[in-house]
C-alpha cells in the first residue's frame, strides 16, 4: 500500500537526520503523481532558522529533479501523537498542492488529512 510505503520511506530518511542542536529527528517521503518517492530528513545548522525542516527537504529534492505534481506526502518524528509539519512546511505543501499529508510516529500511529484541514485558507499565487 502507498500510504505505508511512504511512511516506511520517511522513517528510513530520519535516520538521516542531522539534527545537532534539537537532537530531534524527523523523515519525510514525498510521492510524485508519475509514482516517484522522494524522501527527506531535517538538516540543522549552528545559525538554527536555516535549518530544513524534512518535509521541504523531501519537497525540494523532488522540485529539483523536475518533479511538479504530486499526490501526498508522509512525516515522521519520535512523537506521541502522529508528527504534525510545521507552519513553513504547509506553505510550501501548498505551493506544490500536495493534496494529502499523512503524519505518523515511530509507535505506528497515523493520521492522514487533507492539506485543506492543515492550512486553509492559504495564501496562493492567485492572491498575488
Ligand atoms: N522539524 C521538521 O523537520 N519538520 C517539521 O515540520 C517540524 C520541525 C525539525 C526542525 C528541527 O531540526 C527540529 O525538527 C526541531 O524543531
């Protein structure tokens, strides 16, 4: 199934994670709609706001490759509940219209939602 082969991805990616300062790891794995899987982990840096966060990581390898359309995209993190992507993450979800974000954690809890639910009202092309 895609669903868990995303979040498979994504947990292999947050061992990647060079998470120096937080030493809080996270995966994410992005599925093209030409069936492609781009994963991603959070990369910190001494100067913390230019660290990247893993879903844009993952977003931004895609996008890099040529990559444009996509169906969704998973996140990963040691959390309680399911890891949630954070503000920056969803605005760049949404540029791409990444329509559905599944977020899980390491015990195996998942909850999949539409990027609509996570951030609407998004500010878009259409408002510029
Ligand atoms: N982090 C992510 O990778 N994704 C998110 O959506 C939330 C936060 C990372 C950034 C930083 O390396 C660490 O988690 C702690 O904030």
């Amino acid at each position: 199934m895609e669903e868990q082969k995303l979040i498979d991805t994504a947990r292999a990616y947050r061992e990647r994670a060079y998470d120096k300062y937080s030493h809080f790891k996270v995966g994410a794995a992005v599925l093209t709609k030409s069936g492609r899987i781009y994963g991603g982990c959070n990369i910190e840096n001494s100067s913390y706001p230019v660290t990247n966060c893993a879903e844009r990581t993952a977003i931004f390898k895609a996008v890099s490759e040529g990559e444009r359309e996509f169906e969704a995209i998973a996140i990963i993190a040691d959390t309680d509940r399911p890891c949630s992507p954070c503000g920056a993450c969803r605005q760049v979800m949404a540029e791409f219209h990444i329509p559905t974000v599944i977020m899980a954690n390491l015990k195996g809890d998942v909850k999949t939602v539409s990027l609509g639910e996570l951030l609407p009202y998004a500010f878009s092309e259409d408002d510029l």
